[in-house]
C-alpha cells in the first residue's frame, strides 16, 4: 500500500506544480482530496477532501473501492485546489 501511495505522488508530482486530483469511488462518487495517505494501511488509505475545513475532514476508504484518480493542472483562470505532496 505504500509503494502504491508513493508511486501514486510521483505521477501527481510530474504533472504539474498545483495539481488537481480527484478521486472516483465504486458508488459513483468523485471527491476533490488535497492529500491521499497510506494510513490505515491493510487495504485502506485515506483522502483528505478539498477544501480543508470542511465536512468531512478525512474520508477513510478501502483501495478497492477507488475506481479512477483524475490529476490534471489547475487551468488558467480556475482557483487552484491544490494538492499537498508528503515532504520529500
């Protein structure tokens, strides 16, 4: 799970500076997340929605459960959502 999240911030980083990501779940649901963790580990990770402050404050769900992850750059004109990468 780790090296999943891991792998999965590198991509985020190669795409562009303030990335957006967002995540779509088997019900159809799609979150804007600021971070993705791999805590709790053991076949979950955690998605922290954006924008921070907001209900809920982390959303902790089965990988399985991810259907699709978009990332693209925040587009000109557009508030950027931002994504927050772990320190290196």
């Amino acid at each position: 799970m780790d090296e999943f999240v891991a792998r999965l911030h590198r991509t985020i980083a190669e795409i562009a500076e303030q990335p957006h990501v967002e995540v779509e779940l088997a019900d159809g649901s799609r979150v804007a997340v600021e971070s993705i963790s791999a805590e709790p580990g053991l076949g979950f990770i955690t998605l922290r929605p954006h924008p921070v402050g907001e209900r809920p404050d982390v959303v902790v769900v089965p990988l399985g459960a991810v259907r699709r992850i978009e990332i693209s750059a925040s587009h000109q004109g557009e508030p950027p959502v931002g994504f927050s990468l772990p320190s290196a």
